[in-house]
C-alpha cells in the first residue's frame, strides 16, 4: 500500500513538469513561454515558470531578468504591493541596464495605485533622471494633481514644456495644463456652498449645480418654517399649546441644518466627481507618449 502510495505521489510530481517541459526545456525556452503567457494576460501561471526559472537559473543576470518580469507582470495582473516587493529585489541586485528606468516608472505606478505619492514621485524623478525624455516628470504631475496640489504640478508640466518644446511630450503636457486649469476654474467652493444655503435653503445646492437637491432642500425647510408659522398664528389665535408650533420649529431647524451640510458635501462631491474626469483625460493624454497607464501596464513587451 505504501509503495503504491510512493508511486501515485511521484506521478503527480514529476507528470506537471513534464508536460511544461521544465525538465528539458532550456531558460530561454522557459522565458519565452512566460512571455506568451503574460501577453494573453495567464498572468498566474506566467508567474509561476518565471519563479521556477528564477529558482533554478544559475546566472545572476537570468535570477534578475526574471525578477523584473515577476514584477512587471505581477503589475499587469494589478497585484501592487507584490510587484513593488519583486521589482525592489531587482534593483538590489541588478547592474545598471536599459531595465532599471522601466523598473522605476512600474515602482512609480504601483506607488499611484497603492496612494503612496511620495515614493511615487521619487521612483519617476529616478526613471527622469536616466532618461530625462520628459515621461517620469509627467507622470510625477499626475500624482501631484491626484494629492490636490495643482499649482505645484502645474510648474512640472511648464517644465516639461519649456525642456521638450516642439515634442510630443511638450504637447501632452500642455493638454494636461489646460485641462488643470479646466477644472480650477470649476470648481465649487464647500464653504461659500455652506455659506449661501444657510442664506437661503438649497442656494448652496444651487451654486454646485445640483439642481434636484436645491429644490428638495428649499421645499423641505421653507414648507416645515411656514408650518411652524401657521401653528404659531394658529395657537395665538385660538390661545392654544405651542406643542405643536415646537415640533414644527425643531423639524425646520433639523431640515435646515442637514441642508446646510448637504450644501458643503454636494460641493465637495461635485469637485471629487470632475477632479475623476479630469484626471481620466489626462492619463489618455499621456498615454500615448509615455508607454504606461497606471494600473494597466507598460506598452513595453517583456
């Protein structure tokens, strides 16, 4: 029974192998076997005969190579924080390449996805210091104008205009300035929007272009404050309780009070829903000088 046992465990151990030809097949081989399979997005096993080289290479330069291809494909399959670990050990241990500017502009998109903009706009200034084409410094713009802070990223893409004038870069980065600016002069103010409803129910609405929740909050708050003053006139006129008139009031003064904060919140929603087109826009405009789409991957083959 044991040795029946040993046998059925040796079949199912060695029979995956033979049929991916681990046992004959020669690194090159391999490699361009995981590059087929990442390009038709099989991202998990691509993987997975990149790690069995990686194990077995007995090259440094092969162990890198793989290393790099773990980590781009893990980024292609948006699996971030596993890309970022593979591609950190590339660059611990591989010699200054063509590979080494790749690797920082996937560290500097796996950065945008997991919200670490500092690292981010660090390991683009590195890929813009190797290559200094203008693609780091851009892509750094856009993780700039995704933190909010447009007059400094704003300054990076005159840069770029300035640095590239006449290339495709220079264009892009002209397109996003406009579109910066496109959206800067937007924008709704949450505390005018707050400011302005307290004024008048649903004028702060009305100012951020949210037209239905203007009207419910003017019907709302006007109808329960004519209620508290037909109850009041009503109870000084027959000399009655006031109950009434104060549950009116309190409703009022609840409805009021939300559509004071409604007005902020509406404002605020409105410039997080444009500020989402407009960097939608942008990363089609530097899509195509760049080579990469945050999220999506390089245009680059393995």
């Amino acid at each position: 029974m044991q040795s029946k046992l040993i046998v059925a465990c040796a079949v199912l151990l060695f029979v995956p192998h033979a049929l991916l030809g681990y046992n004959t097949a020669s690194s090159e081989d391999l490699l361009g076997y995981a590059n087929s399979l990442v390009a038709q997005r099989d991202y998990y096993r691509g993987i997975s005969v990149l790690k069995y080289v990686a194990y077995f290479a007995e090259d440094q330069q092969t162990k890198a190579v793989c290393l790099f291809k773990i980590g781009e494909a893990y980024q292609k399959s948006r699996k971030y924080k596993s890309s970022v670990e593979y591609l950190e050990r590339y660059l611990d241990g591989a010699a200054e390449d063509t590979l080494r500017y790749r690797t920082y502009m996937y560290l500097g998109s796996n950065y945008l996805q997991l919200s670490r903009y500092h690292e981010a706009f660090a390991s683009f200034s590195r890929a813009e210091e190797m290559k200094n084409d203008g693609a780091g410094l851009i892509w750094a713009a856009y993780g700039t104008v995704q933190q909010g802070k447009f007059d400094a990223a704003s300054d990076l893409l005159r840069s770029i205009v300035r640095d590239h004038a006449g290339e495709d870069i220079a264009v892009s980065s002209q397109e996003v300035l406009q579109e910066i600016a496109n959206y800067q002069a937007s924008r709704r103010s949450a505390r005018t929007a707050s400011v302005l409803s307290a004024l008048c129910p649903g004028l702060g609405q009305l100012y951020a272009r949210h037209y239905y929740d203007a009207a419910q909050a003017f019907v709302l708050v006007s109808g329960f404050a004519y209620m508290t003053y037909a109850s009041f006139r009503l109870g000084a006129l027959n000399e009655q309780s006031h109950l009434v008139t104060g549950l009116s009031a309190a409703v009022a003064g609840i409805f009021h009070y939300a559509n004071i904060l409604g007005a902020g919140r509406t404002a605020a929603y409105r410039n997080q829903r444009d500020l989402d087109r407009s960097l939608k826009r942008m990363r089609f405009l530097i899509r195509s000088n760049s080579g990469l789409a945050p999220g999506l991957g390089f245009s680059f083959s393995l």
